[in-house]
C-alpha cells in the first residue's frame, strides 16, 4: 500500500508500506535502526556508520557521507534512504530522489531529534520502540534539571579553533547536560581567540573527540593559558549524535 509522509524539509515521500530494504546515510540514525529492532533491514550505510560495530559489520558500505557512491546504491534497490540535510551532499540526494524515496531529517536541537524518531517510528512500523525511547529520555530528562548552570566552552577544532553556536544541536545537547555555552550568542560553528575565550571566563573547558581528535596533549597546552580551569575531553558522539546517543548520554550524566 502506497502512503505518503511528509519529511523535515517538508518534501512528500511516497513509501510502500512498510519498508523492507532501507539505507541509511547518517551514522546516528544508522544505529537509532538498529535500536529499534531493524538491523536485518538495513541493506546499506556509509563508512562512518560503525555503531554498533559487529551488528554493522555484514551491512554493504556504499562510500561516506558527503560522497555517496550512486551506483552502489542503486545496485542494492532500496525501499527508503535515510538522509540528512547538513550530512549529505545536496547534489547527491537528489540525484538518488530520482529512482528512490528518500527521507530528509533535518535536526537543529533536542525535539527535532524526538520528533524524528516518533516519525521514522510511523514509517517503520516501529513506534511502540519509538515511543519507549522518548519516555524514557523525558524521564532522564527531568531528573538532569539543575537550577545553575556551569559556564562551558565547547571546543570542536584547533588551528584555528572553532566551537558551537546557539543554532546547533550540539548547543542544545549541552543545555540539557547543565551547561551554559559561552558562545551562545553566536551561530553555526564560529572560531575563536584563546584572548576571546579568556574573556569570556568559562566554569569549564569541554575538548571534543570530534571532529577534531583532542587528546591530552591540548588538554596540557592550554591548562598553560587557563591554570584554573577544568580542562576536560568529552565524546563528541555523546553531544552531537541525534537519535538513541542522547538517551545514552542522559543515562552516563543522571550517573555521574
């Protein structure tokens, strides 16, 4: 049966019902499938789709996220392709539009990352799984609540150094965790001073593992520049995931 859904770009996606053979070019939705009980579906996904590692392993790879391979697509005739705006080249995406369906998320903060998975929930025939993953996130959520709020610079890259604006999903994710971002104010990915950033006197200093690969060696480097201040490497995976990686960060933070 033919049904149409509207995606989070507001394009009509025409699917049958359900679908079986799905592609996921989003490494975060790629394990929110797996969690919801749909790895045996998956008949494609990007390089960079590696969670959970031995689940994915017999999974086809058909190229990176901002270079998928058309022709390994196409050979593998999906059902739905799982794509993302700001993860997947535009160019690419509607080259597969012309010979699949393919949804669009389109996730700028928290509850564009729960509405995403109520809607593939729909889509999939999966939304009892859907729906116990926002119960329990709303419910991890409130225990999280704190009434102060710690002052963090988020650090995403070096040379020159980059953090996060006010219109990311990682800035959200990071409201949620208790933290204020210094540079929330500013949008998309900004760069920095170490002058600008001492200015703005962070409580912490957060140091990415993504996209840039911050080791301990950055965390000595600027401990010489901020003497006071915590100095601490985060998992970028925890903070900019959208999909069962924010309940995983709620259920390590509620802990810690």
């Amino acid at each position: 049966m033919l049904t149409e859904y509207i995606d989070q770009l507001d394009r009509k996606v025409i699917l049958n019902q359900p679908p079986k053979r799905i592609i996921s070019l989003v490494p975060s939705i790629t394990e929110l499938l797996y969690d919801l009980g749909l790895v045996d579906a998956l008949v494609g996904r990007t390089k960079f789709c590696v969670h959970p590692k031995e689940a994915l392993q017999s999974v086809p790879k058909i190229g990176g996220t901002k270079n998928v391979n058309i022709d390994r697509v196409i050979a593998l005739q999906p059902d739905l392709i799982i794509a993302n705006k700001e993860e997947n080249e535009q160019a690419k995406i509607e080259q597969l539009s012309q010979h699949f369906p393919v949804w669009i998320s389109n996730i700028a903060d928290f509850s564009e990352a729960m509405n995403m998975i109520i809607s593939l929930g729909a889509i999939l025939a999966k939304e009892k799984a859907a729906q116990k993953i926002i119960t329990d996130s709303t419910y991890l959520l409130k225990k999280l609540q704190s009434t102060q709020k710690q002052k963090a610079a988020y650090l995403i890259w070096q040379k020159p150094y980059m953090t996060i604006g006010r219109d990311t999903y990682i800035h959200d994710m990071l409201s949620h965790a208790g933290y204020e971002n210094v540079f929330g104010e500013q949008t998309r990915y900004p760069s920095f001073t170490l002058e600008e950033l001492k200015a703005r006197q962070p409580d912490i200093i957060l140091l990415s593992s993504e996209p840039f690969p911050f080791k301990q060696k950055h965390i000595d480097e600027l401990a010489v520049i901020f003497p006071t201040t915590p100095i601490q490497l985060v998992d970028g995976e925890a903070f900019s995931w959208y999909g069962t990686r924010f309940l995983k960060t709620f259920e390590q933070l509620v802990s810690r």
